[in-house]
C-alpha cells in the first residue's frame, strides 16, 4: 500500500536544507503583493472577537472523553487547521511547536530578565519560525504588537511562509495590545463573524506598513481570542480557516487520522518541542540514491529487512535539557499500514541505528517501542550527545537515516 501523502512531492534535489528552509523562510518570505491597501467596500467593522458565549477554543477535541493539558501540543492542534494533502510547496514540515513556558522554567532563567539577544540565544534549540527568534523579544517588536515573546507560553505555527498560521497562548494585556494595534494602524474588520485587526485587509502580504516589517507579514492579521490566545496570519483567508476551526465548524489537525493518537501519548503531551512531517518526503529514499547506513541491511531470522512500512506522518518531539544539557527526542512514526511482524521490525531498526556509525557517534539510542492499538505506530526515544543540537537540526532526514525506507523502483 503507498504512503498517504501530506505534501505533494518535493522535487528539490537537496533535502538535509529542507527544514532549516521551512524555519528560516521568514527572513526572506516571499511577498505576494507589496504596496499599501485600504479596507475593500463593504468591510463591517464588528462589534466583537467572538459572538457573544463563544468561548475562544469552542472546537471539541476528537475524543470528547480526553481533554488534552491547556498549552501541549494537542490542546493546539486542536485550534489548528486541517491543511493535510493540500497542493503547496512540497516541504514536508506541516507544523512545528514550542513550550516556551516550559523550556524556561526547565532551564531556571527567568526570560524577563533577559535581553532579546539573550533571550533568543536560549529558545534557538527549538522548532520555532526564525522571524520570532530574531526579532520577538524586541522592544520594536513590543511597541508594534503590544507583546512580546516574554508574554507568550507556547507556539504553534501550521503551515510554511508566507502561508503560515501562528497560534500562541500568552499572558497578554488586552488593552496594551488593542492600543499598539490601533497606533500602528491596524484596522478592525470582520473575518469569519469574528473581529480581527488587520494592517492589509485581503490576501495581499504588504510589507510597506511599519508595523507589518518586524514580523516579515506574519502579523499582518490578528486576533486575541477570549482564553488568551492570539492568532496572527498574514492571509485573512488563512484567518478565516483557523476561526472556522475555533468555532467547530471545520476539522482541526488533532482530528487527522493518526495525529490525534500520537499527540497524546506522553513523551508529546510533555514535548518542550516537535515538528510534525510528513514521513514519504522525510523518510523516503529514492532508488540509487542510499546512504551507506541504509546499504548495510540488518538480518532478522535470515531475512533481511531494511526498515518498517513507509511512514505516513512523523512527530519529532523533544525534552527539555537534562542536568548534562544533553537533549532527548522521542521520534513517532505513524506507518501507513500496520506492522506484520513487531519484534522483527523492531530489533532491524534497532540493529540499524546501533550499527550506524556516523548516527551511533551522535546519538544515544534508548528505545524503539511499538506503542497503541493498532500496530501502526513506532517510537524511538534517543539523547543527542552533541550539546550544541537543536529540533530543527534533529528533524532533518540524514538526523532520521536509519529509519529512512527506499522508495520503490
């Protein structure tokens, strides 16, 4: 059975430069349209964020009976559209997450008292768009948006620039921001029954505002939902998707068969990090084209197998640092069929990793499990020796080589 696909395929003859290309995009995005823009005819200015009761996150999680924790990677997900299998780039990062709140506190540094610089130096190791990274401690980046990252408990971003949707829990002062986004010039309109403020009504990217520079577009279109939680996308047709979700009224990403199992299990219940892939342009192989490690077939009862079913979706996920600063991933790979024969799959991976020496040099293998109901999921738990590493680095195929699979001729 072929992998489901999430992306169309990449035909981008260097892949390792892939997912540094999704969080580093916002430096250079692309710009569809510069030039300023005024309110098109017939914009309603609306009277609030929400109709009336509407709780911000009313969407109901798959399973109605499991509340995923507020702020972990499911309890977005959740808040996130569903943009799975749509045509697009061809890179295969469909979402990427940071637990700032939590990757603090596990560090004992109080970002408060950090300086941007500081402070952006201490969030590098995580998956999060380079955009935030460089400029969200700020004080431009304060004055503009009335927050800064100091403010904001976790990120989700969905999607890749300029297409990108921005998901952030915080602790944020409505009126501060409120009266940044009006100095700046952001306009209230309506999008999706709900008010938001927009420094480009429509779906041009315009740079020109200096408001819309610091962030590259990404905040060109923002909304503070009544939980405390800010949406910001520089497309108000990709705002009106994430309120569509938020209202129930479109699936979420934690609804995508798969995802929803593999988020909440607890090593990503608890992830500090994760990027969420897709596993036919991450982990496919094309014929001629293998590495040594994957050349180098493990035998199992005298047959030789190279690696489990193709992988429809990876979520690499990451801890927080422990006493030694080392960093430990967990890996899952939600497979596109299910394993005939678990103990067999296992042991080949786990004699594969083992017996990669360039992988074996970087990385201390702790686990390969096959956890869940259905056999269609494996996870591999593993520390990072070098301390420098980061998930964005982590999460790149020559890090994922021996669980890479050879595409069929």
């Amino acid at each position: 059975m072929p992998a489901r696909r999430l992306f169309a395929r990449s035909r981008l003859p260097v892949w390792t430069m892939l997912v540094a290309l999704v969080l580093t995009l916002a430096a250079g995005a692309a710009v569809v349209g510069i030039g300023g823009q005024s309110p098109a005819d017939g914009v309603r200015l609306a009277p609030t964020a929400l109709p009336a009761g509407m709780p911000a996150g009313a969407a109901a999680p798959a399973d109605p009976a499991v509340e995923p924790p507020a702020g972990s990677l499911a309890a977005l997900l959740r808040l996130a559209p569903d943009w799975t299998g749509q045509d697009d780039q061809g890179l295969p990062v469909l979402a990427t997450y940071a637990d700032l709140d939590r990757w603090f506190a596990a560090s004992g540094s109080d970002r408060a008292a950090l300086d941007p610089g500081q402070a952006g130096d201490a969030v590098a190791p995580l998956a999060l768009p380079e955009t935030l990274v460089r400029s969200g401690f700020s004080d431009v980046w304060r004055s503009r948006y009335g927050f800064d990252l100091r403010q904001v408990d976790q990120v989700l971003a969905v999607g890749q620039v300029p297409n990108l949707i921005l998901i952030m829990p915080g602790r944020f002062d409505a009126d501060a921001l409120h009266a940044a986004w009006v100095a700046s010039g952001y306009q209230a309109v309506e999008v999706a029954e709900t008010t938001v403020w927009s420094l480009a009504p429509g779906d041009r990217i315009d740079l020109t505002a200096p408001a819309s520079q610091p962030s590259l577009g990404m905040l060109n279109q923002v909304v503070l939902l009544d939980e405390g939680i800010l949406i910001a996308t520089a497309r108000q047709s990709h705002m009106a998707d994430a309120l569509r979700v938020v209202r129930g009224e479109a699936d979420s990403l934690l609804d995508h068969d798969g995802l929803r199992e593999a988020a909440m299990m607890p090593s990503n219940l608890s992830a500090s990090s994760a990027v969420i892939a897709d596993g036919t342009l991450l982990l496919q192989a094309e014929p001629g084209g293998a590495s040594a490690d994957l050349d180098a077939l493990p035998m199992v009862n005298g047959v030789a197998i190279a690696a489990p079913p193709p992988v429809a979706l990876v979520v690499v996920a990451l801890a927080a640092p422990d006493e030694t600063g080392q960093l430990t991933v967990v890996t899952t790979l939600l497979l596109d069929e299910p394993l005939r024969d678990d103990q067999a799959v296992l042991a080949a991976l786990d004699q594969r990793a083992r017996a990669g020496a360039d992988w074996a040099s970087r990385y201390d293998l702790q686990s390969i499990t096959s956890p869940g109901a259905n056999g269609d999921m494996l996870a591999v738990r593993y520390r990072a020796l070098a301390a420098e590493a980061s998930l964005p680095v982590l999460a790149t195929r020559q890090e994922l080589a021996p669980f890479t699979w050879y595409a069929s001729s």
